[in-house]
C-alpha cells in the first residue's frame, strides 16, 4: 500500500490555488493514506491568517486534513541524524523520518515544497538517506506540471492567479491566464526540475 507524506509549504500552496483534489490522483493516493503534521492540521483548525488568505481556503485544507491518516511511527535513527543538518526544519524531519520508518512496510512518497530541504539532502553525511529517498520525493512543481498536463494552461493560470506571490518560482514559470500557454510553462517547469535534479538525487524522474 502506498503512503503519502505531504508538508505544509505545498498543501497551503495546493490549498490557495485549487489544486487539493489535483493531490491524491497525481500521487495514486487517496488522501486516506495522505499524512500531514499535527501543526497544519492545528492550525487549519483555527484558521491562522499568517497561513490563509480567507476563512474559505481554511475550511477547505480542513475537510481533507480530516480524511488523513495518522503518521505510522518514526524512524528514530533516521530522526536523529536529520536532526543534526541544517536546512531541515522540524516537519521536514518529522515527515522523512515517518517515510523511513514506512518504506519497508510498503510503497512511500514524500510530497514538499521545501526547495531548502531538497538541497539539504544533498548533504554527503546522509548520503544513505538520499539513497533511501531518490526517487521518492515530488515537489510543487511536478504539482503544477500535473495540473497543466490534466487541465491545461489556462486552468493551472486561472488557479495561481488567485493567490499569486505565493511562490516566486511559480509566478515566474506560470504567467496570469490571459497569456497562459502550454509549451511555455511545460518549458519552465522541465527547466526548474532539470536544475533542482542536479542538486539533489532523491526527485522522482523530473
């Protein structure tokens, strides 16, 4: 069976622009085998506005966030050593550390939008780790890479454009919907994903 893992960065992301239910088809998950950390699930309960642009996007993330599934348990050797490295911050460690211990259950995937983490991983004293991970890793961008490929270019615009300035990257790959065209943007996101690629090993094939 397959478990998802899914920071905050990309849910909030997913959550602004629409794209919640784009989730569990892109990741062959449904969102009952979807993890999240406690704080989102927190937070989104209590609406936090440093988080949410408006009561709706909140109420939203908090219908699927009720569907989750509580993390397995974590891998406390692997908790450990992240621990040590900087660019980790605590949910990302948590989320891996979660992954580690699920992977020899059965098939995982960590879903992020922490472009600091990625390169942190990079880091040769956890090269066991990467090669733990490598191949198990989607970022935002293979999120909207799925939404243009599935609902093209104008939905994927139309979607950013409500909450743009969200991510820089985004708002420069994907232009507002009235200019919005497909090989442009499927340009930008092969580019942004070739060069994160070079960085870090532990992407799905970009």
């Amino acid at each position: 069976m397959r478990r998802v893992f899914a920071d905050n960065d990309v849910l909030l992301d997913a959550a602004h622009w629409g794209f919640l239910d784009v989730i569990p088809r892109m990741v062959g998950a449904p969102w009952e085998s979807i993890t999240v950390l406690d704080s989102l699930r927190f937070r989104t309960k209590k609406c936090d506005p440093k988080l949410f642009s408006n009561p709706r996007v909140a109420a939203e993330l908090a219908q699927r966030i009720q569907l989750t599934a509580p993390p397995p348990g974590l891998d406390l050797a692997v908790l450990s050593r992240l621990e040590e490295m900087p660019g980790l911050d605590g949910g990302e460690i948590i989320l891996i550390s979660a992954l580690a211990f699920w992977l020899p259950k059965g098939e995982g995937l960590l879903l992020t939008g922490d472009k600091r983490a990625l390169r942190a991983l990079a880091h040769p004293s956890i090269s066991d780790i990467a090669d733990m991970l490598r191949g198990k890793v989607l970022c935002r961008e293979h999120l909207l890479r799925h939404v243009l490929e599935v609902s093209g270019p104008v939905a994927l615009a139309t979607g950013v454009d409500q909450a743009r300035g969200r991510d820089k990257a985004t708002d420069c790959i994907v232009p507002p919907a009235c200019s919005a065209s497909a090989p442009s943007i499927h340009e930008g996101l092969t580019s942004y994903l070739g060069d994160l690629a070079k960085i870090t090993t532990v992407l799905v094939h970009p």
